[in-house]
C-alpha cells in the first residue's frame, strides 16, 4: 500500500510541473545550481538595460543561481547565432525582450521547445509552450509622470516658470513607445499645462535628444521626462546647461549617475520600471518549480513593479504638498479612480489625445 501511495504521489507531482509549464523533473533539486543566462545588446544605458543587469547581478551572488550576462551587440544578424549558442550550453533559462529582441527569442523558442525562456519586456508576444513574457503598464508610468510634470511647472519651485509648458523626449515613434506618453498628454490635459513631444529616433544619440529638449526649455518647457534610453542622458546634460528640471526613466537615474553630479542634480524623480525585479520573481518561480511557461502577464503600480522613485533628493527638491498629491494620485491609479489612457489599447484616440495636450493653452 505504501509503496501505491508514493507511485500516485509521484504521479500528483509531475502532473503538477506540467500544468505549470516547467520542464525540471524535481522543483526542489536540492544542491542544484540553476543557470541563467540574459541576453542584452549592451550595459551601461544607466537606464533600461541597467535595470535588467540589476537583477542579474543578484541572481548571480546567489549561492545556487549562475546568472550570465551575455552582451549580443547591435549587429541583429549575430542574433541568431547568439541565441542558438545559448540554447546550445544547457541553460535552465534564457532570458532576452523588449520589441527588437524578441524576435529572435521567439525564433529560438521554437527551434528549441524543451528550452525555457523568459521575456522581460514583450511587445508582440506569440503563444509558446516554453516562454514567460511580461509587459508594464507603460500608461501607469506616462500619467505618473505627466502628473508630477505638471504639479511642477504649476507650482512655486525655484526652477519653474509661469508659462506651465512640460516636455517628454521619446527614442523611437511607435505604439510601443507612445504608450508611455499618451497618458503623459492625458495628465496634461487634466491640469490644463501644455505638452512638448519629440522623437530623437534613437536610443543612443544622446546629441540629437540634448538638441531636443534645449529647444523645449528655451521655448518654456521647465521639466522634461526622458523616455529614450540612453539618449536620455542628452536630456539630462540640456537641463543641467538650462538650469531646468529632469525626470528619469526605468530605473532611480540619480543613483545610475552618481558619478555624474551635475546631471544627476537636475532629476527631480524617476518614474521606474522594475524589469530586473520581474527577472528575479521569474527565476524564483522556475527554482520553485511553478514556472508559468506559455503565459503572459501584465505588469503595473498595483504590484510594485512600476512606480515613483521616493528617494532622498525628490523629498528634499519637490515640495510636501505635490509628494503628497502624488501619492494620491497613485492611489487613485490602483484602485482604479483614474484610468490612464493606452496608446496600446486605443490606437485611434492618440492623436486628438496628443493634439489636445501639445495644444497652445
């Protein structure tokens, strides 16, 4: 009878490991080291990509995690190869994302079923058996900011001017990346400032995005949130030469420029998103062996993978008033009093959104 007992336990237990999408054999494997493997074009962006390294980086000063960072370039036609090579070195996991990327993640997946993936960012997932793709919700982000923007330009500040003008300065123009500043213009709207936008086409030309955001401030614009990668460093050297405000992306970019002071100084706050978090909650489901293989999710404020950056310098540079409204208004985000505008889900609505917001008050 025994001996039944343990067959149909064992039996409860692989069936449990198939429902969740994970291909070890024992979810405890006691003793074992798991290998990770991240797949990243660069590091150093002190934004984005930073972000995933972060959580990387403490997955590999885990005594049972072997995390890899593998830096793949930006010549897409080695992508095949780095990915097959990964798929190749017994991996129990590799992780890439975000809209360029992914589709040789995809590719590889396919090619490779009994390997398990992970993507951190997607923007046009597909339904594989072997992949765990997670969003944000980008337009939680864009209204945060949009909201903090105008508190500002609105308010008494030392830098802030009467002419109550915001900026964003987005890398590439596309759903993807509009959907952070649809919300932006949304929030615009609602406190009846006017919004700036402009696309640089790049997430590395730090010289067109200075020039950008130099325009803006010299037209009025007194805070500009850098949505751009690490182009966005332009922004931050046009707000240091203009004596204006800055806000950060992905990640707390005072932190990420410490070395840089005088840019750092000008980042009032950083509107983050946490992909190395969601990284870390990944592997610690595939070491739990509830891996959620051939799933997607959606990530936001409720959550905590999205989010303000409170940190020393926003208490000490914004005002207790607007920290305070600011946390309302994230309240109101998650439970659902404000309902932040989607480029992603309304595509037809962006435009007369934009044009409303970047309208002269």
């Amino acid at each position: 009878m025994k001996k039944v007992i343990a067959v149909l336990l064992s039996l409860v237990l692989v069936f449990s490991m198939v429902a969740c999408g994970n291909s070890n054999d024992d979810p405890s494997q006691e003793g074992k080291e798991w290998k990770v493997a991240v797949l990243l074009p660069r590091i150093g962006d002190q934004s984005f990509f930073d972000s995933v390294n972060a959580g990387r980086i403490a997955l590999d000063e885990r005594d049972n995690v072997q995390a890899d960072l593998i830096e793949i370039g930006e010549d897409v036609a080695q992508y095949d190869s780095f990915f097959q090579d990964a798929c190749e070195s017994g991996y129990d996991l590799i992780v890439s994302g975000y809209a360029t990327y992914e589709p040789y993640l995809y590719k590889a997946a396919k090619q490779y079923p009994d390997q398990l993936f992970f993507n951190y960012d997607y923007s046009a997932p597909e339904d594989l058996d072997n992949v765990y793709a997670v969003t944000y919700k980008s337009s939680d982000m864009g209204y945060i900011a949009g909201a903090l923007s105008a508190l500002i330009t609105e308010s008494d500040m030392e830098k802030a001017n009467s002419d109550k003008k915001i900026g964003a300065i987005v890398g590439m123009e596309s759903d993807y990346m509009n959907d952070f500043i649809g919300s932006f213009c949304q929030a615009a709207t609602d406190y009846g400032v006017q919004a700036y936008i402009s696309y640089p086409n790049s997430f590395k030309d730090t010289a067109k995005a200075k020039e950008q955001a130099l325009a803006m401030y010299n037209d009025g614009v007194d805070i500009i949130w850098q949505v751009a990668g690490g182009a966005g460093l332009g922004v931050f050297e046009a707000a240091a030469g203009s004596d204006k405000y800055a806000i950060g992306v992905d990640s707390d970019q005072v932190l990420a420029l410490s070395g840089k002071p005088e840019l750092a100084s000008t980042i009032v706050s950083s509107i983050y998103k946490d992909c190395g978090a969601a990284l870390i909650n990944a592997v610690d489901q595939l070491i739990a062996g509830t891996y959620p293989a051939g799933t997607k999710a959606t990530m936001g404020l409720a959550d905590g993978t999205v989010g303000l950056v409170e940190n020393e310098q926003y208490t000490k540079m914004v005002p207790e008033s607007i920290r305070t409204e600011m946390q309302e208004i994230i309240e109101k985000i998650k439970n659902g009093d404000i309902t932040p505008y989607s480029v992603i889900a309304e595509p037809e609505k962006w435009e007369s959104v934009k044009a409303e917001a970047t309208a002269r008050k």
